[in-house]
C-alpha cells in the first residue's frame, strides 16, 4: 500500500499530541495517511503495555488512518544506529511516503529528539540505492520522501509553518482522549505525571488556538522543517 504520509511517533499518542488536527485533514482530503510508532512506552508512569496497544488503536479509528504499526523498539533506550535505521527505511520502501511527519527536533523526553534524528536520517538514507533491503521476503526499491516535518509538541518551539485545523480540533481532542490512562481524568488512582494534568491538557488546546489566532483562523498545527518550503506561486501561501 502506499501512503502519501507517514507519521512517526517515539510513542504511541506522540503523533496524536503533536500533529492529529493535521492529519485528520489530510484524510478527509482523501489522502492516505499512517502512524508508526517507535515504541510501545512501556516505561510510561501510567498504563501499561495492552492498555496502551488499545487506546492507540481507538485513536487510529477517530482519524481515520490507513495503517498503524509499532516497532517495538525500547522505550527510553533505543538508539539512532545502522540496525534501527534499517528498520525504519524498511518501512519507508514499504508504504514509500511522500511527507514523512516525525517528532519534536527537541523536546522535553529525551526520546522525542532521538526518533526525530533517527527518522529523518533514515528517510534519507531511505533514498540511496546501494543500502539493499529485504522485507516480507521481497527485495525493496529505494525510496526518499519529498520532505520532513517535525510537529511540535512539549516545548514551545517556533514553528516553520502552521496547518490550520479550525475543523478538526475535535478530532484532535478526540483522538488524544483516546488514551484515557495517560492524561487528565478525576476518576483515576494512577499517578500524576506531567501529561496527565488539566493544565496540560488545555495547552495543548490553548497552543492551537494561539497558532491559529497568529494567522487568523480558529486552530492551527505547527510544524518545523529542514530545509526551505517552496510554493508555486505566492497566492499559496495564506
Ligand atoms: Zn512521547
């Protein structure tokens, strides 16, 4: 199957926190769209491994993805080297993307910056012909993805562009409640961690607000990017 994007998240509800508005959109805009998750964040405070397989497959459904997988690798200690690369290309010659989507460049967990680096030097080396992969028992074609963005997520950084989500906040809201064991609720005894406040639950719907009252519409999604956008003609741009 191929994707027009693919979202990658260290953590499942990384992609959810960060750039679901988005991708809702891009889905009713008949695009094909995938999550694939690094880990399964078995070292999160709250839930567990089966609890947290569930809810980022109920949050797969709110948006109307096409594919969600996980990779498996090691919450908190997975590395940016040859093997896990590999991984990562495999999966960009399967659904051969044209914009991939991945973490915060920088952020406060320090895996947030690690898949960034990671999936952005795979999509890269995604591209060059002599890394030859296997996958299912078929030899892949080489593949680079017109671009990479990273969505924003715990710190505040400056977006490149925004995405205006003015629609599709509910969806957002939706597909992020989807993890019920992760964030705010009144009737729960887990413990509280940084994510699972009130307060951060209404920033994250306050940043969207404030980027869309920016550039003067509702809500909107920031993105960050490694080189230079290009548009066609300025009439694009908004
Ligand atoms: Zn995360």
């Amino acid at each position: 199957m191929k994707l027009d994007i693919l979202a990658f998240g260290a953590h499942p509800d990384d992609v959810e926190l960060g750039c679901s508005g988005t991708i809702a959109k891009e889905v009713s805009l008949g695009k094909k769209v995938g999550i694939i998750d690094l880990t399964r964040g078995e070292l999160g405070t709250r839930g567990s491994v089966p609890i947290r397989d569930k809810e980022a497959k109920n949050a797969a459904e709110v948006l109307g993805v096409s594919v969600r997988e996980n990779l498996n690798m090691r919450d908190g200690f997975f590395v940016n080297d040859e093997q896990h690369q590999l991984e990562i290309i495999k999966r960009i010659r399967k659904y051969k993307p044209e914009i991939v989507l991945c973490n915060a460049i920088d952020d406060r967990h320090i895996d947030h910056g690690k898949g960034s680096k990671l999936v952005s030097d795979a999509c890269f080396l995604s591209g060059l012909r002599k890394i030859e992969t296997m996958f299912e028992g078929i030899e892949q074609e080489c593949w680079r993805p017109k671009v990479v963005y990273h969505y924003i997520q715990w710190k505040n950084i400056e977006p490149d562009f925004v995405v205006d989500i003015s629609n599709f906040i509910e969806k957002k809201t939706a597909a992020i409640m989807s993890y019920s064991s992760q964030f705010y609720s009144e009737n729960t005894n887990e413990p509280i961690t940084p994510i699972a406040t009130k307060n951060f639950l209404e920033s994250i719907h306050y940043r969207s607000q404030d980027l869309g009252r920016l550039v003067g519409v509702e809500y909107a999604e920031g993105f960050t990017v490694e080189r230079y956008v290009a548009v066609n003609s300025l009439g694009d741009l908004k």
